[in-house]
C-alpha cells in the first residue's frame, strides 16, 4: 500500500502557538547574577534533560538581557513555583524596569551563589553547561549542582491562563498491562 502525503502550505506562528498552548507547562523564575543585579524572569519553558550528568535546560528570547548575563555569570537558578504563586509569576513576567520592590518573594543564595527564591515549590541551583541558539531563543543548559523540595502542588500554564492541578481518581489496576521497571505503576 502506498501512501499519498498532501502537500500543505506553510505552518504560521498563529498555528504553531495553538498547538503548543494546549500542551501545559510547569511556571518557573529563572535568576542569575550580573555584578550587583539580578535578572529573572518568569519562563514556562523549562525541562530536566539528564541524570548523568544532572541537567536542566530553559528557553528564553535569544534578545533578553538575561541570556548574556547568565553567560556572563555562569549561573543561573531555576525555581519552580507553587499554584498559590501566580502574584510572583506575574512580577518576574514584568519588564524589570515596571516591577515594584521588592519582589514578593525573598531571594537568597545556594551553592553557586545564583539567586533562588527563598519559597517556592523547589529549586535547582546550576552552573551554565552551555547555551545554544534556536531560532529566536537561546537554550541555556545547566548542570544541578544544588536542589531543594517544599510540599505542595505546582502553578501549571495552559492555554495562556495560569492553573492548578487536581489529582485524578485511581484507576484500577489492569493485570495485562505490564508494571515498567522500578516504578510500581502501570504504563497506560
């Protein structure tokens, strides 16, 4: 059987940020260091990409200050924000030069000496790995060095709305699904 493909015109950027808002996102202020300042910024796109070595990667305009100061730093903090922190989401999302001070959340020091938000849903703590371009963002990849864990449940973006989860009712068990390795749950 052969198949035929449809030529289609060209994605457009309309198209493209349909799609990609139905796929949700954990929210996080990413923060550096720059001589006396701090630069951090809100970003939704964030993920754990190795645990050997232990790295994270986190997009952001290839144009934004915090780009050349976290190459310039060699650091950067990546904080994971709670579902009652939509207010500190939207103080970083603000240029910095219209946010008011101080921000509505303490930031202190770890390991590297990045700035990580004294209360937040967790943080990673990392030494720029490095940085690739794509397309109109760079990628910074950062190697953990430090981390931290709080209870509680994340501050989830979807569909340019903030929102949180709630747990789904368990489902049974289905005997003819196999249990993946060190996991004791059931793929589905």
């Amino acid at each position: 059987m052969t198949v035929t493909r449809t030529e289609r015109p060209a994605v457009t950027a309309e198209e493209y940020l349909a799609a990609a808002r139905t796929f949700p996102t954990g929210v996080t202020v990413v923060a550096t260091r720059y001589r006396d300042d701090t630069p951090a910024k809100t970003v939704s796109a964030f993920a754990s990409l190795s645990l050997d070595p232990l790295l994270v990667g986190v997009a952001i305009g290839r144009d934004s200050p915090m780009v050349w100061a976290a190459r310039a730093s060699g650091v950067l903090s990546v904080n994971v924000l709670r579902a009652d922190q939509q207010h500190v989401a939207d103080h970083f999302a603000a240029p910095a030069h219209r946010r008011p001070l101080p921000p509505p959340v303490a930031l202190s020091r770890d390991t590297t000496g990045a700035p990580v938000l004294a209360d937040c849903l967790s943080w990673f703590d990392c030494r720029i790995a490095t940085i690739v371009p794509g397309g109109d963002h760079a990628l910074l990849i950062g190697r953990v060095v430090a981390v931290h864990t709080s209870p509680g449940r994340p501050l989830v973006h979807h569909a340019g709305r903030y929102r949180s989860l709630v747990p789904l009712p368990a489902l049974p068990l289905d005997p003819e699904i196999p249990v993946l390795p060190d996991q004791g749950v059931h793929a589905r």
